[in-house]
C-alpha cells in the first residue's frame, strides 16, 4: 500500500491522526496527577494510573500523565488530581478503578466533574 | 497508536553519543523492560540538544525532567524514582555554576532561557528518523501551502520580504540570490545544499543534519519550486557519517510519503534530491569549488562572474544555501515573512546559531536573536569563563573570522556590526580566550589550518599564507625580528585583495585582527622575547615567587637541567638560560611557588 499523501488536506488529516506521537511531550494539554507516595501505591495507585493510561487510549484523548509523592492526606489514598489549563486543579480522594473510568469519561473528555469523589479544588 | 505515559529523550547527536548516550539508551531499555514499563514509557532518539557540555543527556516528559552527566548506574535509580514513584532524582539535575540550587525543567535553565530557537526549534524535540513526528509538528504544510497557494515568484517576494540573509558566511540576502536564479532561463536548474561545514569549532550544520534532517528537505523543496530547479544535491563531509544517515533516512520517508519524487502533495510539482559526500576539504565549501567536486573533479573555486546563479553546476544556473539557511526556510512561509522580520536588527533578521567552544563553562549550539550582545551569549548563556578566569578575546566566524577584545564585548552581534569590528559572522562558531590564551598563537593555530587547507590554485592564497605562517611560527619560537609586523600587515593586505575565492580572501583576518586589537603581544614576543600569557613554550620563563617559596629543595631536585639553584633555608632562584621551561618544577612544587613570567 502507498503511503504518499497526495494533498495539502491529506496532509492536516496525517498530522491529526498522528497527534499523540508527541503529546506527552507538549505542555498545554490536559493533566492528571497520580499521588505515589508510600500511602498512595499501598492504597493502590499503580493499578488506577494503569486503568487510567487504558481508558485515556480507548477515548483516544490528549492527556498528560504524572506522579506526584504524598501529599498528606493519605487516608484518602488513591488521590488524583485533574488539571484543565485555565480551569484549576481538582482533586479526586478514594479513586478505585471504577472512579478511574468515571473521570475519564466524564471529567476529561466532557469536562463534567464527578462531583461525588472531589475532595477538593485549587483555583487558578 | 498506544499512548505512551511518558516519553525519554536521549540526546543522541555525535556530542552526546561520544559521552555515551548509547549505552544510556540500552541501559533505560533493559530496566523498562525489566520493570515491565515498557508499554508505558516510549525511548526516542533526538538530534543534538546543545548543551553538550552536560551529556549525556535525558528528559523526561510530561514532566520535562533534564538529566544530565548520565552514568549507566543512575538510569535504574530514575526508573524506579521518578518513572515508578514520580520522584526527581535531585543528583543528576542540572546544576548551574556558583550555585547549590538543582533545575529540574530544561525550560528553567539559564542556557536556554535567552534562546530563541528557530533553526533547531526541532532539534532535540522530535525523532528525526520518523517522518510522522516531524508532520505532527507541521513539518511540510509550508512546503504544502507554497506549492498549492503560491506562484514561485510569490514565494521569492515573500522570501526577500523576511530579509533572511544566508548563515553560511557571506550573509547575502536569501529571496534575492533565489531571484537571481529563477530569472536565469534554462531547461534545466539545480538547488544545492552546502553542509560542507569546514571550520574549526563549528557544527551547527551536522546537528540540524542529525536532529532535523527534514526540515532541510522541505526547505530545499520550497526552493527548487521558487526558483525553477527540480533536482536537487545535498553536498555533506563524509566525516559526518551519523547526519548523513539520518538525512538518507530522510530522504527515503520523504519519497515515500510523496514530498519528493513525482507530483509532490498532487501538484504537479517535481523535485529530486541526492546526497553527495565530500571527503572534507576546507575549501569545498567554497560554492564553485563544491559544484567542481559533485561534478567529480578537484575542488578548487574558479573566477566569479559568472555567478553559480547563471552557470552552476553542469553549466546549468544552480542555487546554493547552507543548512542552517534551509532550515529557516519552512518556518517563514508557515509563519509569514513578517513575523520573520520581527525579530533581530534591521539589517540582521531573524535568529543565529552559535557553536560556543573554548575556555567558556557551558559549551554547545545556542541558537539567539540576532543583535543580542557578545556579553550575552558568553555570560548568560555560555555560563562565563571557565575556573573564573579573566575573559580575554572571542574569535567569531572560524578562521575566516577575528578576534574582538574585550572593551567589544557589548557589540551586538549582527552581520554589519561584525564585519565593522574586524570579525565576520562566518558559520557562526565562537572560540572564548582566557587570559591564558597567547594571541599570537592563535593567529598561528588559525592560519596553519588555512596554509594547510589551501587548495593551490592561486598565489597569494598558496604562497602568500605560507609566508605568514612562517613569520608567525618564528615570532612564536622567539626569533620574531624587526619589521615582522610591518610585513604581517602587508601580506595580509595582499592577500586579502588578490585571492581568487573567499576562502584566500579571508584566510588572513586572524592574523589581522590580533594585530589590530593585541599588537602589543606581537611586539613583546619580538622585541622583549616575552610571551605576556606565559604560553608559548619557548619564550615562557618559569620564576620562583619569592615570598611562597619554602625553600624545600624539592624543585632542584627534579629539575632535569638543573638550572635552580637553592639549598635549604635560601630562597631559590631559575637560571633563565639553562631554564627549558619544561615545566616539571611547577608540578612539583607545593606552594604554587612557580609561575611562567
């Protein structure tokens, strides 16, 4: 099969489908910070960032990933954090893997946050 | 496509790769997949990220983590802390001089915070050997919007309108001298590439070749469309064999994907394009001496007019740009002519790439404004002098370049201002002098590199910096005489007004411009036999500073011409004449009791 691309438009249309060779490499997208400290990865952090990293490919969406040590409110272990650029930081406590799922499909893709887990919200 | 959690690049240009980045890149390779995170984590090779002093290096993304000075036992530690536990692994952060405090973000770092960078603005950021990556960061839309929106002479004006001068030297004007050659009417036409790269201490060229390949060939296309051409030569050293196959891989991507070939982006536009290697002779880089050698013969430069523009290579009007001019060319028509404009001087647009060498703490490719000054680029970028020592001279331009002293330090560092001050923009390569450094030596080292890379063809080039150099070597042994200066200048003159090629033309202004600015040294060397920054070996006297010294005896004992004399409790003193300056003395003595005087 060839791969020539035989139009200005077919080129915008590779560069949209490739777009997340380099997202985690550009600053401006979407954040999520996963708490690692000790409390965190015994409460389970681990396997939440690994549903998380699945269920961001299944929306195919433009998320960046990162870890952060304990933060101090370990008996809320899993905690994670969803930052929307321009939107401020909120924080999720008690994130199991259904929750994980729950803010992926709700938080992140549609921008609703799911109101029932928010421990917290750090404004701009 | 999977999405990765984190990408770490591995600065793999020839700096990084000759401190080990390879076996950096097998190291994360093995603990990834011994830690099972290698579906998370993706490794991608860069080009040259320029701050070769500090390789090897690694930056860890999302966070934009930058490790340097790697060791293949810290790659386990960063794995399991900051890849497993998102902990910073403090140690191997960057850690800027006469400071405690540790970076973390390459973004935060003195070095590139006054950057702006145009020509490299991939380098280090993309994979250079995936084509899509260079795509997904709006590499060859210019090429698109240029083939599908605009007429050549359209692209020509938007060309000139940029004022983009060419980076390989001269500094002529980029849309004009493509003008030259789309007026010059043929059947056939040619758009080469000059990554010839000759000079000393320059390597901007071989690091946009290696981190960037693409970026040449979109440049390169969007010429040969504006001035009528439809093949293409990249001429490049063989020394450079890592740029060369990533350029090849390029190449061969870009055929496949359509951006060369036949019909480019289905417009009916066609361009081939082929890499020719050098075997690396200085003056190959000399446009006519280059088109001489892709046709197989000698290098050597011919008589100018006719311009390459209307008799190049087989006879034909040819283009030539260098690589760093090329890899301006797809920003300009992505971002417009006047955005371009915008920055720098206003006779200097744009951006410059400097390879900073020599006595200066952080070496490596900064890429700056243009008018920004030398004080700039040596203290806030480059960190300041190595072992604080006193900054004396900055060679700019290579051998075809000068020596600017000190009270120049604040020029702003422009085409113009440049070549006023007796230096020339060149390549860009940037040699920092401490105050160890003996300007007469230099002017030697600079022309023994033209002597030696003079292609013969005419006198005053092959004859003329063989009489300089001899002059020079005699000064720098001791023997200099009276009138040597005066003959200096004169040769040089001569030179400099007879040569056939730039190269010959220019050969002289090392000499020239330390005359200018450290005539002084000259005159000491010849007329007090004194080498004043004690470092030409023959004229350099050892003394015994009399007040550190402990009288121990130690230096009489090692001294192989016994020429100290000193026994125990009496200051000891160096016969000058029996003296070698050998140096062994000062290696010994522990009171840092001997200096050279």
């Amino acid at each position: 099969m060839s791969k020539k691309i035989k139009s200005l438009e077919d080129l915008r249309k590779l560069r949209q489908e490739k777009e997340k060779l380099t997202s985690p490499r550009e600053g401006d997208n979407i954040q999520v910070i996963i708490g690692m400290g000790t409390c965190g990865i015994a409460a389970g952090a681990r396997d939440v960032m690994l549903t998380l990293l699945d269920e961001i490919n299944r929306h195919n969406l433009k998320v960046n990933v990162t870890q952060t040590g304990c933060i101090g409110m370990c008996e809320k272990e899993p905690l994670l954090d969803v930052v929307v650029p321009g939107e401020g930081r909120i924080t999720y406590g008690k994130v199991t893997q259904d929750v994980v799922k729950q803010i992926v499909s709700q938080h992140l893709a549609n921008g609703q946050i799911v109101k029932q887990n928010v421990v917290g919200k750090i404004e701009e | 496509m999977e999405l990765y959690r984190g990408h770490i690049l591995i600065c793999s240009g020839t700096g990084c790769i000759s401190s080990g980045a390879n076996s950096i890149k097998a190291a994360f390779e093995k603990q990834l997949a011994e830690k099972d995170l290698s579906g998370e984590f993706k490794l991608i090779e860069t080009g040259c990220h320029g701050f070769c002093e500090m390789g090897p290096i690694a930056i860890v993304y999302p966070e934009g983590t930058f490790y340097c000075r790697l060791e293949n036992e810290d790659v386990e530690t960063i794995v399991e802390e900051h890849l497993i536990k998102g902990r910073l692994v403090k140690e191997k952060l960057y850690n800027p001089p006469h400071s405690e405090d540790k970076i973390p973000s390459y973004k935060e770092i003195d070095f590139y915070k006054k950057q702006h960078r145009i020509a490299l603005r991939n380098c280090g950021y993309v994979n250079p050997e995936d084509i899509d990556e260079y795509i997904v960061k709006g590499g060859y839309e210019a090429l698109g919007k240029v083939l599908s929106e605009m007429s050549p002479s359209q692209a020509i004006e938007e060309m000139k309108k940029s004022g983009l001068r060419g980076r390989g030297g001269g500094g002529f004007p980029t849309g004009l001298k493509w003008e030259f050659a789309s007026k010059t009417e043929s059947d056939k036409k040619y758009m080469i590439c000059n990554a010839d790269e000759g000079d000393p201490g320059a390597f901007m060229d071989r690091s946009i070749l290696e981190g960037d390949p693409h970026s040449i060939i979109e440049g390169m296309v969007i010429g040969g469309y504006a001035t009528g051409a439809d093949e293409g030569y990249v001429y490049i050293r063989a020394e450079y064999p890592l740029a060369i196959n990533r350029l090849k891989t390029a190449l061969a991507q870009a055929k496949e994907y359509g951006m060369l070939g036949e019909n480019i982006l289905g417009t009916g536009f066609n361009f081939e394009l082929h890499i020719k290697e050098g075997a690396g002779a200085f003056v190959c880089g000399e446009e006519t001496a280059l088109m001489h050698s892709i046709e197989g013969k000698r290098g050597m430069p011919r008589p100018r007019p006719p311009f390459p523009a209307v008799k190049g290579l087989w006879g034909k009007p040819s283009n030539i740009n260098n690589v760093e001019t090329f890899a301006n060319v797809p920003v300009i028509f992505e971002k417009g002519a006047d955005w371009f404009a915008s920055l720098g001087t206003e006779k200097s647009k744009g951006t410059k790439v400097f390879a900073l060498t020599g006595k200066i703490n952080n070496t490596g490719l900064a890429e700056v404004p243009m008018g920004i000054s030398v004080r700039e680029i040596i203290y806030d970028i480059g960190g300041g002098i190595t072992n604080d020592k006193k900054f004396k001279a900055v060679q700019i331009g290579g051998p075809s370049g000068g020596c600017l002293p000190e009270d120049l330090i604040d020029l702003p560092v422009d085409y113009d201002s440049l070549i006023e001050a007796g230096a020339m923009m060149g390549s860009g390569g940037l040699v920092v002098m401490d105050e160890e450094t003996c300007m007469v030596d230099l002017a030697r080292f600079f022309l023994n590199f033209t002597q030696d890379e003079s292609c013969g063809k005419c006198t005053p080039c092959r004859e003329g910096t063989k009489r300089m150099l001899e002059i020079l070597e005699r000064i720098v042994d001791g023997k200099g005489q009276d009138g040597d200066i005066e003959l200096l200048e004169e040769l040089g003159e001569t030179i400099k007004t007879t040569s056939l090629c730039g190269l010959g033309q220019t050969a002289p202004n090392p000499v020239l411009s330390t005359l200018k600015y450290f005539r002084d040294e000259y005159e000491a060397h010849i007329h007090d036999g004194r080498c004043p920054a004690g470092a030409c070996s023959a004229l350099a006297k050892y003394v015994i500073d009399q007040e550190k010294c402990k009288k121990c005896t130690l230096c009489t004992k090692v001294c192989p011409v016994s020429a100290i004399e000193g026994k125990p409790k009496e200051v000891h003193k160096i016969d000058p004449n029996v003296c070698t300056a050998c140096g062994v003395c000062v290696d010994t003595c522990k009171f840092d009791a001997i200096k050279k005087g």
